[in-house]
C-alpha cells in the first residue's frame, strides 16, 4: 500500500518520491473511494451470509458455543426454515 506523508508517496521498494498536489489528491479520493467501497461489500457480504444462515462471525475467534447461534437460527416461529429463492 502506498504511504503518502509531506508530498512524497513511498513506494512498493521503500523509496520516497516526490509527487504534485494534484497527483496527492487524487491518489488520497482513490484510497477514499476504495475504502468506501471495501466497506460496501464487507456489509453486502454479512447480508448474504445472514440470508444463508451462515454465522456472521468467526466462530473460532469467539467464546461463545456455536450452539447459542443454532438456537437463534432455528426459530420455528417465522415459518422460513427452508424456503428456498
């Protein structure tokens, strides 16, 4: 990734390079757009997983037992268990 400090960028060998405050600008919307967009599909992803039943966590990185999800998941009451699109 590139590192931008006092209108120089380092670059991939660690070399700083001086670049134009235009080129700075435009280099800073660029990483701006792809974090937004980053964002974007980490939320549509949760969606789907949530959608597929699928935890929308790691269930090795929690403490929980993977049985307190089941049990939300598996909630007769909305009669959705199932259906398929």
């Amino acid at each position: 990734m590139k590192e931008i400090k006092d209108g120089f960028i380092r670059n991939e060998n660690k070399e700083n390079i001086m670049i134009s405050r235009e080129e700075r600008k435009r280099i800073i919307q660029q990483m701006r757009f792809n974090s937004s967009l980053i964002l974007r599909l980490q939320a549509m992803n949760a969606v789907h997983k949530m959608r597929l039943g699928i935890p929308p966590f790691d269930a090795k990185a929690t403490k929980e037992p993977a049985s307190v999800f089941a049990e939300a998941t598996t909630d007769k009451s909305e009669g959705r268990q199932g259906e398929g699109d």
